[in-house]
C-alpha cells in the first residue's frame, strides 16, 4: 500500500490514490497505520490537493489524539516536501500542541503563520486563542482575540473556555454578556451554552444558570442531548436536585453521561437509595444503558458508612463481572469506601489487587487506616510506599501528620514536617495540620511560612482561620483578618465564609454578621455558615429568620442549611419547629435526611425531656442510627434520670464502641445520679481493667495573642497560688448573692466538703481566674471548654459575671454561654 500510494504521488495520479484510499479507509489493518498514513497526507499533497491533504491529517490524527504522530507528520512534510501549511493545516497542528499541552511549540507555530501572513484567519486565531486558553496563557490568548481583525461565534466561544480553564470565571460571564449584546451580530449556541453552564455549576449560581437555561428555550437549543446533561449537572450541583430530576425525567434523548449526572446529584446529596435505583433503572428497558467508570466512581460517593457496606459489595461485584475494576480510580475509589465504611480488611483486599499502584492507591489505603483506627499500619503503608520508589504528596502528608497525633508519635511528626519543609509546599502542611485537627500546628506553620517572607494562599489563609475557630483564638483571627484585608483576599468566598465561622466560634456572633453583611455576593455556603452560627449561640428565631430571608433572596437550602437549622432549634428548645423542619427536608426541599439531622433532631427531643419520642424517632429511622446518635440520648437520659432506658441505651452504644471511655463514664455517671454506686464501681472497675482513659476536663483562654490551657485540678501551673486566691475571694463575692455549691455535679461517691473542693479544681474556674488576673478591668472573658458545663460552673459563671461586672463568654463542646449581669443567654436551657 505505502508503495503503491508512493508512485501514485510521484505520477501525480490523484484517481488512482482516491481508490487506495478508499481501500485504506475500510480495512481496520491500514486505517490507523501511522506510515500508510503519512503516505496519503504526501500523496495528495505531491497530487496538488492541500484539502485532501488537510482532511487525512486532521482525521486520521488530531481527531483521534495521536497529537505526537501529527506534529511528526507535520514536521516531516514540511522538511521533506514541498507541502506549504495553509490556513486549514495550522489550526490542526496548533490543536495537536494544545493535546500535548506544549505552548513552546505553539508560540513556534504562531510565528510560522505570522510569517506566512495567516495570523489574520480567523482558523488560525480561534486554535490559537483555544491553545492558549489550554496551556494556561489566558494573557497571550486575550491578546490574539483582541487583535483579529475578523472573530466568529467560536472565536468568543474559545475566550469563554480558556477563562473558565483558569478559573476567570468573573470574565466568563463578562464575555458572555458582551455575546448577548449583540454589537457583532452573533447569536449563541450550543457550544456557547454547554460552555458557561459548568461555570454556573461551579460557581453554584443557580439564578445565572437559570438565565442560561431560558435562553437556550428561547434559541431552541433546551432540547440538544449536550444542553440538556449540562442542565441537569448545573441543577444538581447548585443544590435544586428536584430541577434536575425533572428535566431527566422529561428528556427521552439519554445517553450515559445524563444518567451519570443525575446520578452523581442523588451520590452527593447522600441519598443512597435512589442513587442505587437509578443505577439498576438506567441497565432495564427500554434504556438498556451500559454502565462505564464514571457510573461507578459518582455512585461510590454515596458510600460513607457501615450501614451502606451490603451496597458497596453488590457495586464492587458489579464492576468485577463488567471488568471495570481494573480502572485505577474505580479500584482506588473502592479502597477509600471500604475504608470509609468501616472495612480496613476489604480496602486492602482490593488495593493489594491493583497491579500497577500509583501514590493515588496507596494514599486511599494510608488515609482509610489513619481515619479509621489504624494509624500504625498507615505509618506501615507509608514506608512500604516510599520503599516501593513513590514519593508521597500532601494529601499523604495529612494522612500521616493524623496517624502520628494519635499515636502521639513525635519522632516521625518531625520527619514528616522536615520532608514537607524541603519538598511540599507551606499551604498544603498547613492544611494538612488543620484537616486533621491540629490547630495549634497549623497556627505555629502559618508564623514560620511569613516570617520566611512567603505569601499565603487563599486556601492557608482558609485553614487558618479554621485553626482559630477550633481554638476560639480570637485575637490571632483578628490579625489575620486585618492581613487578608491589606492583600486584597476578602473577596474569596471561602475565605468570607470562614471568617464568619471564625468570628462565631470566637463568640463574636454581631462581627460574623457584620462580615456577612459586608459581602458583594452571597452563595448558599456563606448562608448555611451565619445560619449555624447563631444555632451555636442559641438564637433559634434569628436562624430561623435568617433561613426565610435566604430562600427569598433566591438561594436554595441544602442538607448543611438544614444541620444549621436543626442544630439552632435544639439549642433554643423550639421543638415543634424543629420537627416541622425535618418533615419539610424531603416533602417540600427534595431532600432525603441523614444521620447528621436525625442526631439534631434526636438531641433536640433529648433536651426537651421527651425521651420516648426521641427513641422512636431513632427506631423509625431509615439506616442504622450511629453511636453519636445512641451517645445524645445517653446524655439525655442521665439529664432527666431515665435509667431504665439510659442502661438500654449504654447496651447498644458499647456494643457499637465498646473501646470508647465516654460511653463508660456516662453510664457510670447516669448510675451515680440514681444513687446505684455499686454499679458506679462496677463500671469503673471495667475501665481500669481496659486501660481505657477518659478525657480529662480541659479549658482555654487566649491572652494577648496565647493560648493557656488549664485541666480539672492543675496544681502544676506558676500562677497556682494566684489563681487560688483570685478564686476564693470571688466564692466570698457569689456566695454573698446567693452562691451555693451544687455538689449533684459531682458524680463520685465523697462527702460534701470533698465534694466543693473537687467543684473547686474545675477547668472553667481555673480559666475564669486566670482571665481576671491576666486582664484589665472591663474586658470580655473568652473561655473554652473540651466538655459541657457542669451546673456548678454554668450557675457560679453567672453570678461571676455579676460580682465582677464583667461579660464571660463560654464555649463548651455544645454551644455558647454568655454570661452577662447574672444571667447566661442560653436562659439555663442546655
């Protein structure tokens, strides 16, 4: 064939070549033979039919990706032949660049048809514009778009994608409204709408996306298979789930993308069942759809607890007897959720299975041991990681910094941290710190990384104000407030949203809002994060307000604005509120409950006293209820002094955590309260024989930009003595009001005086007495405490705050207290 082609170019003889063409075309041998078609390329260019030439080399390479064999072809031809690219030649080899994302040869190129007067066709400056767009160049492709004396529809098309490929997605829109001005006569289409959906999707601007989709009804385009998927994703991932169920419904041109979509809306909203249904749906008449990679990797989302384990084996079966499993990230995604779901042994089963590991396989299966119990053999993983010529990265690096914090294991804490000050960058340690609930890390990290001059990125900045929130550091948020204000990061969302979390879980809930109120544009997030702030503080009605002023303003509720929402009605004891809620997740909202809203809705009931109610609940439930959920109405029951039901309960939890101190101490104290002090001792017997260790009480302040901790009895400190004496004479103020010790917090078996001296040692007072020895007078107290308020502490804080004329504000592992005059905000409902 190659030789026959060869002398067909060399007589010129182009009918000839036509018909070894066409013999080419139809043999699977020959179609895709790299030498053969280089041989035709050259024969009709030797014939004199550049277009003949064009349209092999864009066929039979751009358009499969043979991006390498294309710029060789086209190297050859123009060294070897007297082939001239032309207007039609370039834009393929430029779009071959674009594919092996090499803009040096590209600016290379777009020197050759500067040269060759073809930089003004309009082919050539729409693949430019698109190559630089891919390559990252958003400048070197605004600047060929701004020069072309002629642009088409594609040419805007091109600059709306480069701009969303970098994430410009302000310009986007902006380019997209110049389109619709119509000063160059152009009228959208289906590129130009499946362009700038995602960018609603991502943005979670559902009211532009709305726009959009009016428009593409109004152009006839709503009906296009593309338009349509991309509809469905925008609806999905901006939360309106319900939207994007109807116009799947309604749309008989499916293909595997449209199921996938909408599949992945129902994975990440967390509702297990009809993901599965739509999974089985999509394979039965009259769809008959095959299912691929992505079909499984969007399912697998929905698989995060122990409860979905049945549906996790049925998906992993299903993609052994379809041969999908031997796909890296479906095997690795299956490693990951076995882990999630509580099965270590599976997840290895399935990673010691992949035969080729990359570092993505092997941080599935470090991650899952060391979020899942295991942070010994994470540390194991890892070094047979490195063993195996693999360097990790920083999602390893979280996974390690988690593992060596409960191990307690400093010696390889250091040489993680020394191997991530060489080779990975500042903002990833430190969001691996914090992920991993190490604040304290993160905040020593994030001073080094600006003391060594380096400037943060908005993820650090994030992260840090995350750190504070988990301390409540209050002053350190404030400077690294006014820090984000001086380099010009305010305007991120994600760093607005966490400086509102940041302000609340400070205690700062007016400043939360002021910043709320402060931002240009508010997104479902920066709702759903001022709407739990006040549910921390207690303020049910103001969350409530806030959730009606969201939905009027055009913004939809997700499952986080409902764990808000639920989480303020339980605080503020607004019981039939709450439940109204939780009936209008699914009825009204589209949105199936999960555990998170249940354990809300299960501690509300708890604290209202309506014990019954709250396990029925629990037993109605769809889905196994966790030990979260089981360790509320404990709490519940030891409150009210139901021990019938509370030792029924402990039964479940211990069986579902039976290595947990808590759970031993709050059946030892639900016990103690109904006098039963053999079973006190019984349990406490449990716990020694064990080993198991109970939290200790522990409190913190921040002073003057550090933090001091103090646990339940601390006699270690410097300031012991001082701190004594700060207490007694405050005991000598209270007591004047009306102060008398509330020795029932004291859940052990000792007489009243040992029992006082015990309220006496407790980690709040500490703190409190410190505070007052540490500040001025006047100043706000900001306290946090590990575990909630005893009554003693929560009845002695309000008369403090009295005696001493001062606010104290306590944040315990609950909510907010603030103490003011005598009285505390949460009105004693807690």
């Amino acid at each position: 064939m190659g030789v026959l082609l060869q002398a067909c170019g060399r007589q010129k003889d182009i009918e000839t070549g036509r018909k070894v063409h066409e013999l080419v075309s139809k043999s699977t041998q020959f179609s895709n033979d790299f030498v053969i078609n280089t041989r035709l390329v050259t024969m009709y260019s030797m014939c004199g039919s550049p277009l003949d030439s064009r349209l092999v080399f864009d066929g039979g390479y751009v358009r499969n990706e043979l991006y390498d064999e294309a710029i060789s072809l086209f190297m050859e031809l123009i060294s070897v032949t007297e082939f001239k690219p032309d207007n039609f030649t370039l834009p393929c080899v430029i779009k071959a660049c674009a594919g092996l994302l090499d803009v040096g040869l590209g600016k290379v190129i777009h020197g050759m048809a500067m040269k060759m007067g073809l930089i003004s066709d309009v082919f050539v400056g729409n693949a430019l514009i698109a190559m630089y767009g891919k390559c990252g160049f958003v400048e070197d492709a605004v600047e060929v778009f701004e020069y072309m004396p002629e642009r088409n529809l594609v040419s805007w098309n091109s600059m709306i994608s480069g701009f969303s490929e970098n994430g410009f997605f302000k310009e986007c829109y902006k380019t997209f409204r110049e389109i619709l001005k119509g000063e160059e006569g152009l009228v959208p289409d289906v590129a130009t709408i499946v362009t700038i959906l995602p960018i609603c999707a991502a943005e979670g601007d559902v009211v532009i996306g709305m726009v959009v989709h009016c428009l593409a009804a109004k152009l006839g385009l709503n009906h296009d298979l593309m338009v349509n998927n991309a509809l469905i994703h925008m609806y999905s991932k901006c939360g309106y789930l319900a939207e994007a169920q109807t116009l799947f419904a309604k749309s008989d041109n499916k293909n595997v993308v449209s199921w996938n979509t909408v599949i992945g809306g129902y994975s990440g909203e967390g509702n297990v069942s009809r993901t599965f249904d739509l999974l089985r749906e999509m394979q039965m008449e009259p769809w008959k759809m095959k299912v691929n990679e992505a079909t499984i990797l969007n399912v697998l989302q929905a698989c995060l607890e122990e409860s979905e384990m049945p549906c996790l084996k049925e998906l992993h079966g299903y993609s052994f007897r379809h041969g999908l499993q031997d796909d890296e990230l479906v095997a690795n995604g299956f490693v990951a959720a076995y882990a999630k779901c509580g099965s270590l042994s599976s997840a290895k089963h399935v990673f010691y299975g992949i035969e080729t590991k990359t570092v993505n396989s092997w941080n599935a299966l470090i991650g899952g041991h060391a979020q899942n119990g295991d942070p010994r053999k994470a540390l194991d993983l890892y070094i047979q990681m490195t063993y195996s010529g693999l360097a990790p990265d920083w999602y390893s690096i979280g996974s390690l910094l988690l593992a060596c914090a409960r191990l307690k294991c400093l010696h390889y804490g250091k040489e993680i941290r020394g191997f991530v000050l060489r080779n990975v960058s500042w903002n990833a340690m430190i969001a691996g710190y914090s992920q991993n609930v190490l604040p304290d890390e993160s905040l020593d990290l994030f001073r080094q990384m600006l003391s060594n001059g380096i400037q943060p990125y908005e993820i650090a900045i994030t992260t840090i104000f995350g750190a504070c929130s988990q301390l409540s550091a209050l002053r350190l948020g404030k400077e690294i407030h006014c820090f984000t204000l001086k380099a010009n990061l305010t305007e991120d969302v994600f760093v607005g949203c966490s400086l509102i979390d940041m302000y609340a879980k400070s205690g700062c809930i007016e400043q939360s809002q002021r910043v709320f109120d402060s931002l240009k544009e508010k997104d479902e997030a920066s709702w759903n994060v001022i709407i739990a702030g006040y549910g921390i503080h207690g303020h049910g009605n103001k969350a409530i307000e806030l959730f009606e002023k969201m939905q009027r303003s055009g913004h939809k509720p997700d499952g986080f604005t409902f764990i808000g929402l639920l989480m303020a009605c339980s605080h503020a004891g607004l019981v039939t509120e709450g439940l109204k809620y939780l009936n209008q997740m699914q009825s009204l909202y589209g949105i199936e409950p999960k555990l998170q809203h249940y354990a809300c809705v299960v501690d509300m009931l708890g604290r209202a006293g309506q014990l019954d109610e709250a396990l029925k609940l629990i037993l109605d439930m769809p889905g196994e209820p966790d030990a979260g959920i089981w360790s509320s109405l404990l709490s519940s029951c030891r409150i009210y002094g139901d021990l019938d039901m509370g030792v029924k309960v402990a039964e479940k939890l211990l069986a579902l955590e039976p290595d947990k101190a808590e759970t031993y101490v709050l059946l030892s104290n639900l016990y103690a309260g109904s006098g039963k002090w053999d079973d006190v001792r019984r349990v406490w017997q449990i716990l020694k024989e064990t080993g198991l260790q109970k939290d200790a009480g522990r409190s913190w302040i921040e002073l003057g930009g550090e933090v001091f901790s103090f646990v339940v009895g601390d006699e270690l400190l410097s300031e012991s003595e001082e701190i004594r004496d700060v207490w007694r004479r405050l005991e000598e103020k209270i007591s004047i009001i009306g102060h008398k010790p509330n020795t029932d917090s004291v859940l052990h078996e000792l007489s009243e005086e040992e029992k006082i001296e015990v309220l006496r040692g407790h980690s709040e007072k500490l703190a409190i007495s410190f505070g007052l020895l540490k500040t001025t007078k006047g100043a706000t107290l900001r306290i946090c405490k590990n575990l909630c308020i005893c009554v003693d502490c929560h009845n002695a804080a309000k008369l403090i705050s009295k005696a001493v004329e001062r606010e104290i504000i306590v944040r315990d592992n609950k909510r907010f207290h603030h103490f003011k005059d005598g009285f505390c905000s949460c009105q004693d409902y807690w």
